[in-house]
C-alpha cells in the first residue's frame, strides 16, 4: 500500500472517531423534534465511517462502496430533518440556511469512498 491510500486510510479513520464522538455527544440531545431518518443517518454515520477506513486496509472497493452509500443515505436523513423542522415552524426559508452544513458533513463519507475508488482505479493499490 502506498503513502497516498494511507493518507485516504488515515484522514478517513480520524474523521470516522470525531464522528463517532458526535454522535454520541448527539445521543445525549435526542429528543421529541427529531425525526426517525435523522436519527438513524447520524446512527449509522457514527458507528460506520471508522470501521470501513478499517476494513479499506484490504478491502477497499467494498468500504469504499459502503462510504458512497452511507452518504446518500446520511444526506437524506438530514435533509428530511430539515425540512421536517422547517414546516413544523413554518420557516420554509430557513430551509437553504439550514442545508449548507449537514450537507457538507454527509458528503465527507463519499468523497472518502470515490478516493478509495480512485487508487485502486489508478493502480496505486495491487489486491
């Protein structure tokens, strides 16, 4: 394995512990104005992105499969919550306002999984 897939490897184990530590930190604030989606997106995200950069040592096509796939399910369940929150307060122009963030912490899984993709595309990896 190369410097560049230990990199990936690295920067995808350490965001995999800051999000298990949030959610964890979110599992003390759950309450009655969350919705089922959210909850299970920032379940799965907590206790998935760390053991796939794991299992990305010798298997990186199915962890990197596994990050795309936690993405978009992440990105749905926060922008359900969003919009869930917005029209039980009747602010639907909060709504753009409050995307920008979880949007960008949902995508960090799948740009992790298309790196993983690439070097094992580009050969930098031999399995």
């Amino acid at each position: 394995m190369r410097n560049q897939a230990k990199m990936i490897i690295g920067f995808g184990s350490m965001w995999g512990l800051i999000a298990f530590g949030f959610m964890v930190l979110n599992s003390f604030d759950l309450g009655s104005n969350d919705t089922a989606p959210e909850v299970v997106a920032v379940v799965l995200y907590g206790l998935t992105v760390l053991p796939a950069c794991i299992v990305a040592i010798w298997y990186h096509k199915v962890s990197a499969v596994w990050l795309l796939v936690l993405s978009f399910i992440t990105a749905f369940g926060f922008i359900y919550q969003v919009v869930e929150q917005a029209a039980r307060e009747n602010a639907y122009r909060s709504i753009p306002r409050g995307l920008i963030g979880p949007l960008l912490i949902a995508v960090i899984p799948g740009l992790i999984g298309i790196l993983l993709l690439r070097i094992r595309r580009d050969g930098i990896v031999q399995e």
